[in-house]
C-alpha cells in the first residue's frame, strides 16, 4: 500500500503503483513512453503575495525557469493568488468560485510539483498564504489529491533575515499534513527554500537569494521526475 512505502523506497521505486494524482500520471508516463509519445509533467509556482507581479512572483518566476531548464519534458505555470478571491477559510462556508477553479488546476495528475511564494510579514506567511492554505482542506478531504507531488517554498523579506526561514517552514508544515514530498533548494545552497531580499520592489541585486530561487526550482523539478520515472 502506498501508505506503508518508506519515503527512500519510494523515490527510489521507479515503477511504484499508482494510487492518486502524481502516482497515476507515472503509470501513464511510462506507458506513453512505450509507445514512443513524449509526455510532460507541470511545475506550478503559487505566489501568495497581495502584490501581483512583485517581487515574490519575480522569485517564483526565477524557480520555474530553472525547473523548466532541468528537463525538456517540463512545463511550468504561475499562478498569483492576489489576482483572485481566497477568502479565509470557514469549514462550514462553501470555497469561493476562485479557489475552486485553483484546486481544479492543482489536482490535475500532470501536476508533479508546486512551488508556494510568500512575501514575509512580521516573520510569517502572509494571511492569503494562510487562507489558501487553510482552503486546501478540500484536497484532504477528497482522497488527499496533493500526495505525493513534490512541494517546495520561496519566501521574500524587506531586509536580510527578516524571517525568510520562519515563513518557510511554517507553510511547509501545511504542505506536510497534505502528504506531500516536501525539498529545500538544492546544492550548492541545499537549505530550507528560496530566501530573498526585496530592496525597492527588486530582487536583482540579491545574488545569493537568486541562487536559492534557482536550486529550489531545480530540486523540485528533479524530485518530480524521479517520482514520476521520468529521471535520465
Ligand atoms: C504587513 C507587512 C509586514 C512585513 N513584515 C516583514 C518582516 O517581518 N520581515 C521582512 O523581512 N519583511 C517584511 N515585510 C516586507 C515584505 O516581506 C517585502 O516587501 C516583500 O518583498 C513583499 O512581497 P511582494 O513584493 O510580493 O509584495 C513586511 C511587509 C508588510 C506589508
């Protein structure tokens, strides 16, 4: 059963049996390969910053470029929450229209991996990271639809050590309680996640920050193919 599967079986198991979402795309992938078909899997950045096309996107942007450059058989897609109506979740309100049509894109079993963004605000995740967050119940409560993607979180402070760390691990415990696989940035950085400094509405002097955004995009985008026996 997929429950019992260790996390290094796991990712080491290129033929695993296909239960939900990433794990059923591997079955197709690997048929499709048979038959000489090229198939994709997506990475998806979700920005959950109020500020549409800021500096958070502007990160998520540089993750999924380097997602995409990690394998020919990747797209990528950015989605910014602040463009949308993500209110705070009410267990006994119904999501809104635009949450739905979100959770419709994220379940989809091409999806291999998502890249949450974050501005920092007073050392945590924004409230519409929350909200969104908070929302994904729904793929808890239908089958958990998230498992087994891989997850991986970029956050964008005002000032160095803003509590860029902080942000992060406070949304990769939600992404853990939806079964997800969840990475840092890769090496050479191979920390917690991407962690940038926005001076003036600008990430492009934060060199080292870049760097992170780069690997996070990278792992992810490699964690992905592995798990979906795609790797080279
Ligand atoms: C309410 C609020 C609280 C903030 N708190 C922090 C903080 O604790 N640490 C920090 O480094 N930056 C803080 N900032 C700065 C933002 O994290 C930073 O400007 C970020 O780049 C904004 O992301 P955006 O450009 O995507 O909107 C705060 C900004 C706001 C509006």
């Amino acid at each position: 059963m997929a429950s019992d599967l260790t996390r290094r079986g796991f990712l080491g198991a290129a033929g695993v049996a296909a239960v939900t979402g990433t794990m059923a795309y591997t079955a197709g992938a690997k048929g499709a390969a048979k038959a000489g078909k090229e198939e994709k899997i997506k990475i998806v950045g979700i920005s959950c910053s109020p500020r549409p096309g800021k500096t958070t996107a502007q990160g998520l942007t540089i993750c999924l470029d380097a997602a995409r450059k990690a394998g020919h058989n990747i797209e990528t897609e950015l989605i910014e929450l602040g463009d949308l109506n993500i209110p705070v979740f009410d267990p006994a309100a119904p999501g809104s229209a635009d949450f739905e049509k979100v959770a419709a894109r994220l379940s989809d079993p091409k999806v291999a991996g998502i890249i949450v963004g974050t501005p920092v605000y007073f050392g945590n995740m924004t409230s519409l990271a929350k909200a969104f967050l908070d929302q994904c119940m729904v793929f808890r409560k239908k089958g958990l639809a998230l498992s087994n993607k891989v997850a991986g979180v970029l956050a964008v402070g005002g000032v160095r050590n803003g509590g860029q760390e902080l942000a992060i691990q406070s949304v990769q415990a939600a992404l853990l309680c939806q079964e997800m696989i969840v990475v840092g940035d890769g090496r050479p950085t191979a920390h917690f996640g991407a962690t940038l400094l926005n001076r003036g509405d600008d990430i492009s002097q934060d060199e080292f920050g870049i760097k992170t955004a780069r690997n996070l995009g990278r792992r992810v985008a490699e964690v992905a193919l592995r798990v979906c026996g795609l790797a080279g």
